[in-house]
C-alpha cells in the first residue's frame, strides 16, 4: 500500500511541474512582447525617415498642381446652370 507521504511528494511534483511551466510561458511572453516592441519601433523609425526623405525632396522644386476637370453627367449639369445655359 501507498504511503501518505508518496501521495504528498507526487502532488508537490504535479505543482512544481504546473509552476515551471508557468514561468516558461510567461517568459517567453516577455521575449516576444518585447521583440514587437522592438520591431514596431524599427519600422516606424524607417518610414519616418522614408517620409522626411521624400518631403525634402518635394520641397525644393514647385509641385504642379492640374485644375480639376468634371467628367460626370451630373457635374457638367451643374456646371451648365451656374453659368446660365441650361
């Protein structure tokens, strides 16, 4: 027969195994949380330096900038009654 005392250690086992496992897993949440932080703060400090590159480049010459056109039907409609030929 089994002793109370086996019992005991097989159970302590059982909580000490749960217990590592635990601290694995949070571990390992730690490292990957961490590795995210590292990689959202890289890429956002690439495309910040992507953006000032092309801003700078924009700035120094003068855009053109196209007048708009209506191509729908509704809109030459439109256009047509604001200068009263409709």
């Amino acid at each position: 027969m089994a002793s109370p005392v086996n019992k005991t250690t097989g159970a302590q086992g059982f909580w000490a195994s749960i217990a590592r496992i635990l601290l694995v897993q949070v571990l390992v949440l730690i490292a990957l949380s961490g590795a995210i932080v590292f990689y959202v703060d890289w890429s956002s400090k690439v495309a910040f330096a992507e953006f000032l590159a092309t801003s700078q480049q924009t700035t120094g010459s003068n855009p053109v900038i196209h007048p708009m056109t209506l191509q729908g039907p509704c809109e030459r409609g439109a256009m047509a009654r604001l200068h009263g030929s409709a």
